[in-house]
C-alpha cells in the first residue's frame, strides 16, 4: 500500500517550541478506512473517519479537504481518502504554527511557513479560507493567551482578517455554548487576559461578551483606581487571579466581578453606587446565556455580591462578619469560600501600583470562618435548650470567637481611615 503517516498540528508545534507534548495526532496519507479498519484501528470518528491506532490508542485521520458551501461553522462539505494529498490537509488547518508536519523520519513537512512563524512568535492564518469559519476567531484569541508568556502576538493581518469576519457580522452565528467552550479553556491558560484582549482588538469582544466589552471607557476614581478605566482593571484583576490561582472558577469570578460598573449611569460616573447588585443580575444573564456551569456561576454570583464586605473586613463588626460568612454558605461550603476570597485578592491586588501590597483580609476570613466553625452546639446544650434557643446561643458565641480574632488581628492592621 502506499499509506504514509505523518504527525501533525500541536505536537509538532510543542516540541518545536521545547514544550511538553501532550497528546500526538497522525494524518494518514493515501490509506482507505477498510485498511485501517484491517490493521485493528478503531473506528471513532463521527463526522469524517478518525482512528484509533491499537496499541497507543493515538489519533489517525485520514487526510481531508474541506468546503465551504453555506453560512455557519455547520456549512462545510469534507471529502477525504487516499486521494487527497498532505499539502491539502494542511491548507485547511487554522494557523501556520499549527499546519507542519513531520513524517516518520524527522522530516518536516511545512508548506505554509510555520516554523519560520514559531521563530518570529506569530500567530498568523493558513489561508484567505481562515474566514470561513468563525470559531477561529476565539481560537486565535486562546492560542494568544497561551503562547502570550513565550512573546507571540497575532500577525496584524490575521487581526485584520478577524476584523472583517465582525464586520461582517459572521462571529454572530456562534453559539454561546460554544463561546463557552473556547472560554474555559482560555482561562485555564497562563495568561487568560490576552483572550479578551485580543477580541476587543479585532472587535469580536462586544458581540461575543457585551457585558465585559461595556467596561472599557467607564471610569474609576482614580483614588483607589490609578488605572481609572474599569475594563483595564478587569483585565489586570484577571491577571491576578491567574498569579493565585489555578482554577479557572476563580479566574472566571474575578473577571465578572464588576460588571456593574458598564450599566452605571454616566451622571454618577466616576462613582459606581450598587454596582454589586447590578453585577449579580449581569453574571445572571450571562450565566443563562451561555450555559454557564453552576460552580461558576455561584462563585462568580457570591464574589460580585460580596467583594465589597470583604475588602472592609476589618472595619465590619463581628456580628456583621458571621452574618456575611452565614449569607455566604461559608460553613456549608468552606472551598467555595475560600475561592470567593483568593478572587477578592485579586480585585484589590489588580489596580496599579497595588500588584503587591499585602491583602489581610483574606486571611482574616479565614481564621473567622475555622473559629466560628468549631463552635459546636454542647450535649448540655442541647438537653438543656430548645432548637432555637441553641442556635441563639451558638450565634453569641460564634460573634464572641471572631470578636476576640478581630481584637488579636486589630493590633496587627490598623483599621485604614
């Protein structure tokens, strides 16, 4: 048979780059599904043939050419077997980083220029077919936010190219489901801010995130904003996050914490009064919108809600503490309270000038939540008292355990004022 096999895509781009290959994907040239099917591969794709190899349980795709023939990502026709040829496979691939490839022997196969665009850190587009499918515009923009710490920026014409597909009102016909998708793995990268980023530069950011598009141009005061502009913020906040926290929950709860300040009525502008509440009902509707898992959009929900209270930790009464921490399910749910607190971190850390100052506050609830949490209702207690004179009771005590915190606490942070 003259079946060849080549790899391709992100493993010959990782290795190139010196990165860790994760997961290695092969373009069968000039084979037939019944051959494959002979040699024990495993049939699994859905939409064009993919194999499963029956050892490494690798991917194997027939190479294939793509179509367009109507409106949407849905509107391709594929045709593929063993007369198309590698070069076609990779013509259709969305950037040139991601369409070399290397035979058997180390050969690298790469009539699109990849390499030279990996050396000169660019992500720049296969063909004038880029705009074809609008789902490469959010590619481009994770790809962005995952190569942005190695020094790679999208080619200004692949910019422009993304440009034209909003003005063409192309990006939308995505389905916020699938925004969703893009996003998640977006905030999972190390610089998840370079995702929005890039869509408000090529202009996709408003029909694609409204919400998030509306906080460039409102103003902050500049007295506990030096960056003034809440978009910046929102981004240098996301920024933050990523530097505390892997998980893309609290990455996502610290980008949509201010929401409010976009529907701020521009007479009360540079103040932005019940911005919180305002906040909630946006992460809402964007929650219901795209689908938004629920850990998301409760620890988003309760970080808009309460970055407020929690950045005045220290000048809360005690029993104001224990109501937030009740309000905040932070008995019932400790880990999702301490997200809440690591993205609180990082709305007060994502301001200029401010990337290191200290953040007590954090560890303060902390402490209140464990101390409050220990105090446990007595057997004495209970034979003694009705239900709701125990939980009474359980309430004194627990605003007595943080009060005497706050007082150790105080000596150490002067309340600012």
């Amino acid at each position: 048979s003259r079946m060849q096999v080549y790899l391709v895509g992100g493993a010959v781009r990782d290795a190139l780059l010196g990165q860790a290959v994760k997961e290695r994907d092969w373009v069968v040239v000039g084979g037939t599904r019944e051959e494959l099917l002979r040699l024990n591969y495993r049939e699994v794709g859905r939409d064009f043939p993919v194999f499963l190899h029956p050892e490494t349980h690798e991917e194997y795709a027939l190479a294939r050419l793509e179509r367009k023939v109507g409106p949407g990502y849905r509107g391709f026709t594929v045709e593929f077997g063993p007369g198309v040829s590698l070069e076609e496979d990779l013509a259709r691939r969305d950037l040139t980083i991601n369409a070399i490839a290397q035979a058997r022997d180390g050969t690298l196969i790469d009539p699109h220029v990849g390499k030279r665009d990996l050396d000169a850190r660019l992500l720049r587009h296969v063909s004038p077919a880029f705009v074809e499918d609008p789902v490469r515009v959010l590619r481009v923009a994770r790809f962005a936010a995952r190569f942005a710490p190695l020094g790679f920026q999208v080619a200004p014409e692949t910019l422009e190219m993304m440009r034209t597909m909003v003005e063409r009102h192309e990006v939308d016909s995505l389905v916020p489901e699938r925004v969703w998708q893009e996003t998640e793995k977006a905030l999972r990268e190390p610089k998840a801010s370079e995702f929005f980023a890039v869509l408000r530069a090529c202009a996709a950011l408003q029909p694609v995130y409204p919400e998030i598009d509306a906080l460039f141009g409102v103003p902050q005061p500049a007295q506990w904003h030096p960056e003034i502009d809440t978009g910046v913020h929102t981004l240098m906040v996301l920024d933050q996050a990523a530097l505390l926290s892997g998980e893309p929950q609290v990455r996502f709860a610290a980008l949509v914490h201010d929401l409010g300040k976009g529907a701020t009525p521009r007479e009360q502008w540079p103040s932005h009064r019940g911005h919180e509440e305002r906040s909630v009902a946006l992460v809402e509707a964007l929650a219901e919108r795209v689908r938004l898992p629920s850990d998301y959009r409760d620890l988003a929900i309760i970080v808009a809600r309460y970055h407020g209270i929690v950045h005045r930790a220290f000048e809360l009464r005690p029993k104001t503490v224990l109501e937030f921490m009740e309000r905040a399910d932070a008995f019932r749910r400790p880990e999702r309270f301490a997200q809440a607190l690591l993205a609180c971190e990082a709305d007060s850390r994502g301001r200029t000038g401010l990337e290191h100052e200290p953040y007590p506050q954090r560890q303060y609830l902390h402490a209140a939540r464990d101390a409050a949490a220990a105090i446990k209702p007595s057997t004495e207690d209970i034979a003694a008292h009705a239900g709701a004179r125990i939980a009474e009771l359980l309430h004194q005590r627990r605003v007595q355990a943080i009060a005497e915190l706050r007082a150790r606490s105080a000596a150490r942070h002067p309340s600012p004022g």
